[in-house]
C-alpha cells in the first residue's frame, strides 16, 4: 500500500461537543470532504445505532482526517455542520433520506433524493432491499387502488408490502403512498415463506 | 398573460406568478437538453434575471449504494461503475482502492499503471463529451461533433481493452481483470499523436470566437472562499484559483512516477473552466505517452488464489484451483472489518469510495462522495443575479452527470 493512503486518523465525537469540535476544526483549516450516514446495528461500535462519518482535508489537500459522530435519541439527531460548513448541505440531506438522522439546524433538511412522499429510510439495515421474492406456491395478489373496491384476497391486515411502503389502498388514491405501493406483486401469506423456500 | 396563466392553473411550468412584485417561480427540467441530465431546476425569476436557482435531483435515483450491500466484493464494481457514467473508470478505481486498503493488499506495477493508464483515457473521454455539450448548449453545434469524433476513437480503445464501451467493470480489487491485449499500445499510440492536433483545433473553434468570449467570460464567477466553503472540486475548483489536485497531492496508483502540471485560473468564471479543462486534456495525453513507455511487465493482478481466480488452464489440473475457483465463484472472499475513505481525482473533481466491512463477504457500507452531487452545490450562489441564458453556460460549465448524482 502507497504511503499516501495509509489510513487517515479516526476520531469519535461526541454529538452534543459536534457543534463547538466542527468550529474549532474549523479555525485549523479543515474543510469537509464528504459526509456519509453508517447505520451501526450489526457491527460492534459499542456506541449509537446510528453515525455520521465526516471526511475532512486540510488546505493543500494532502492531510486528511475521519469523525464519527453518533447520532443519540429517537429520532437519531445531531447538530448540523452546515453554519460551519455549507458544503454539508446536500450531503445531510442524504444522510437523512437515507438513514433518518436528524441535523439540527439544518436550514432545509428534506428528502433529497428518494420522493418527498416516500415511507421509511433505504439504507438502513432493517429496510428491504426490494428484491421481487420468487415465489413457486400461489400467493393472494394485493390489487392497490382498485376504484371502490377491497383488496382482491390480500389480507386485510398487511398495511405495509415488501418493500416496507405503506399500502392505504382503502384511502384516497391521491395519497402517494398508495402510488408507490403499486410495485407490489405480491405478499407471502406470514413471513416465514420468503425467497429461500 | 396573467390572466392565461390563472386559467391554466399556473401552466405546465410556471409554478406562480406574483403580480405586484413581478417574480415568477418557473421549473427548468427535468427534461431539458442542456440541463445535462435529469436535472431540475426551480428558478425565480424577475424578467430575464434569476433571483434564486434551487436544484432538484433523485431522478434517477436507483439506490445502487444499497445494491453495493448486496452483492461480493467483486460483483459490487459493476454497481459502482455505473454511477458518474461518463467516468466509470474513476468509480471502479476509487471503490477497488479502498477494498484493497481494507485487505491490506498491493496492486502489481504493471496493474497500477493500467489503471492510470485507462483513467486517463477516461478523463480525456470524459472532457470531450464536455466539450461537446458545452458547446451545443451555447451554439457552437459544430463542438459537439468534433468532440464526439475522437470521443470515439476511445470508446474503441475501451472496447478493444474490457470488451464494452462503458460500465466496464474492469478495475477489481488487487488489480484489473485481464490483461491489456495484443497490440494496445498501436491503437493508444494513435490515439494520443492525434489528440494534441485535435485539441488545437478545439481551440481554434472556441477560445478566441468573440461570442463563445461573451457567453462564458465573467459568468457565473465562483470566488476561492466559496470554492471551499461549498465543497467544490476537480476543474470547477482549479478555475477559481485552489490549487488542488489529488493526482499530485496524494500520489496514488502511478501518478508518482509521471510528471505533469496542474492547470488552474483564477477568474473562477466559465471561461476560466473551459481553459483548465482543455489544459487539463493535453496533461492526460502527456500522461498517457509517459505511462506507455513505462510500462513495467509483469502481473496485471494481484495473483493471491485467495482473492482471484485461477487461470482457466489451471482448472484442468490442479484440484485446488478447482476448490478456489468454486469459493470465489458461490462466496467470494471476505474482507477483514474496518472502514476506508479513499478519495481519487475524477474527471468533475474528488470521487471518494467511503467502505464499510463487517468481515463478511459483501460490503457492509458502500458510499461514493460523488463530485458532481457536491459541485451542484455552487449552482445557486453562481447562477443568482445572472441571466437564464447565463444559467445555461454555468451548468454545463460544472459538467454535472446526473448518475453521480442520484446515484
């Protein structure tokens, strides 16, 4: 391995010292690489479900740094980097589409690349990858949105599909997560027939 | 006209229109030709000046970093590949360097310098389309055919190399994945005793035309203290005056061993990018001759049977290339847990593969810090007080691919 990339020094943080470790880091030159949300929940970290990793350089790009910063409480929340960085702004973003993590402060924290309307948080582990299950015993298809009528055989207390998107079909078809339940092919009738059957 | 528009309910894009204080809220996109991509734009506008320019993206969101959690390690370089589509190379190398970091592996010599040698190819392929579309969207038509042309001639250098034109998966982990084929260095040699004459003729297209001068001179200037604080990089950031290259500054694969400038302005306006691209071309077909004549021989991989499968001739024989092949083939190989951010200098500026391991055999954590997603960033402060003609000109000038993007 080159020299150049040996690993860059690691540091944890502490959410509620983020604000004031953001300045000062801030007054020695380090400027913000990248910021990525890392949902924890099957590695050992010993800390909070939830992390942000802030990657920073230094003027003259050669020297660099990683901090984690684990975001505490429900919803998982830490202060924003943006008033010190502005560069954080579309990268909090993602990492609150992504992962639910609230930045406080943050001047405009929305979805920025899934639909506003859209259910859940992709990139956290215990969302479904959103594989089409390949079933080989007949299953109840979910028909959404059928004008007035009850879903055809879908049983009526499966309010979210395998995706995780909730499935309103007895709203109004205007609610956009009955839309984006339409990718539903179909549900296995109890959990334990998923695609390794 | 106001009156139409209450009728229309607004109108396909004009979102609102305030009479008194003559601002009008229109959408640019998603589908425009010049808005390179499936970008949107939300603009207030008072007359023909742009009040503010708010981007709108995930369009073509497809979640390949979650699909990255899914696949081998190996398999994943397919996913990476197909983020910034015009710089697949750049993905592939930034991904496979931070795995081989997490293994603890090196790359043989001649490995590193295929890969420098093909990402340079990359940033000459990916400038060109730049060109092209920079100047078809100012009215130089006749760019774009130029541009695409020569575009061509190494798109069949990728084909003649990794068999595909792009999404390549050619980089993997601990090297490239097969060799470069006989007579390579005939059809790369053409191809950079052409480029310089090329470029000339760019030049004498564009950079002394009075009104391509008009068009990008003094738009859409970005000063060095925004530069920083809004995270540009790449040409976007050299323009303005930040002398930043990770080429040079972090040496990495066989950026060592070549010599090369770094081209930067310090107007920070469009022509100012326009400038240190074309320079920036000339440097890669410098670097490309240098690393043709360097080439080391050897091995193009690293030849662990741990990490790599066994020649096909092997399998004939050897009981235990059959064992590892099957391995690596059902499992793929696991990676010792820990994290790495490894950043590379793409054609649009840092593209950096942040990777998770848990020590299983797919990555745990796949982030690419793609440099279009955070160059889009300085859109709104160099499009404000401009017109939307200008606009036109800033956005292709930053050269945003929306598969980066969006990812």
């Amino acid at each position: 391995m080159s020299e150049s990339f040996a690993r860059a020094p690691v540091a944890y943080v502490a959410a509620g010292d983020w604000a004031a470790r953001a300045r000062s880091l801030k007054d020695e030159g380090w400027a913000l690489s990248d910021l990525a949300g890392l949902d924890t929940i099957s590695l050992d970290s010993g800390s909070e479900r939830f992390e942000v990793v802030v990657q920073l350089f230094q003027a003259g790009g050669r020297q660099r740094r990683t901090i984690h910063v684990p975001a505490e409480g429900e919803p998982p929340s830490l202060p924003s980097a943006v008033p010190v960085w502005p560069a954080a702004d579309f990268l909090e973003r993602e990492a609150f589409d992504m992962f639910g993590i609230h930045f406080e402060g943050h001047p405009n924290l929305t979805r920025i690349l899934m639909p506003e309307e859209w259910v859940g948080h992709p990139l956290r582990k215990d969302y479904g990858v959103g594989k089409v299950p390949v079933e080989f015993i007949a299953q109840p298809l979910i028909q959404i949105g059928a004008p007035g009528g009850d879903p055809s055989g879908g049983s009526s207390q499966s309010e979210v599909d395998w995706l995780g998107q909730a499935v309103n079909s007895k709203d109004d078809d205007e609610n956009g997560a009955a839309e984006h339940a339409s990718f539903a092919r179909a549900v296995p009738e109890s959990g334990d027939k998923g695609v390794n059957q | 006209m106001v009156e139409t528009l209450e009728e229309r309910g607004g109108g396909a894009y004009v979102e609102s229109f305030d009479e008194t204080e003559e601002v009008m809220t229109i959408n640019m996109g998603p589908v425009h030709p010049s808005t390179h991509g499936v970008l949107r734009l939300v603009l207030e506008l008072s007359g023909e000046t742009v009040l503010s320019c708010r981007p709108t993206i995930g369009y073509l969101h497809t979640g390949m970093e979650k699909e990255c959690e899914d696949q081998s390690w190996r398999s994943a370089v397919t996913i990476v590949t197909r983020m910034d589509y015009l710089a697949p190379f750049f993905n592939e190398q930034a991904y496979s360097m931070a795995v081989e970091q997490l293994l603890g592996i090196e790359v043989p010599p001649r490995g590193k310098y295929i890969r420098t040698l093909m990402a340079e190819m990359n940033r000459l392929s990916s400038h060109l389309v730049w060109f092209g579309t920079s100047g078809l969207d100012m009215g130089a038509i006749s760019a774009v055919f130029y541009g695409f042309r020569e575009r061509e001639l190494i798109l069949d250098f990728y084909e003649m190399v990794t068999g595909l034109r792009m999404n390549h998966g050619y980089f993997i982990p601990g090297g490239v994945w097969q060799d470069f084929p006989e007579g390579w260095d005939e059809v790369c040699r053409s191809i950079t005793d052409i480029l310089p004459g090329r470029i000339a003729e760019y030049e004498d297209l564009l950079t002394q035309n009075p009104i391509w001068l008009e068009r990008t001179r003094n738009v859409g200037v970005l000063s060095a203290d925004d530069v920083i604080a809004l995270g540009a990089s790449g040409p976007v950031a050299r323009a303005s005056g930040i002398d930043l290259d990770l080429r040079r500054d972090l040496p990495y694969e066989a950026y060592g061993d070549v010599s090369f400038e770094v081209p930067t302005a310090t107007e920070g306006d469009v022509y100012a990018r326009y400038r240190v691209r074309i320079a920036e071309m000339r440097e890669s077909v410098k670097i490309i001759e240098q690393l043709m004549d360097a080439m080391p021989d050897g091995d193009y991989k690293n030849m662990d049977p741990k990490l790599t499968v066994p020649p096909r001739s092997e399998l004939n024989r050897s009981m235990e290339a059959v064992i590892h092949h099957f391995k690596l083939v059902t499992q793929g190989y696991s990676v010792p847990p820990g994290e790495a951010y490894v950043p590379v200098e793409s054609p649009r500026g840092e593209l950096g593969a942040y990777v998770v391991s848990d020590g299983g055999t797919s990555p745990y954590r796949c982030h690419v810090r793609d440099p279009s997603f955070v160059n889009l960033q300085t859109l709104g402060p160099m499009a404000k007080g401009g017109l939307v003609a200008d606009l036109i000109a800033i956005i292709s000038s930053i050269d945003p691919v929306m598969g980066g993007v969006d990812r």
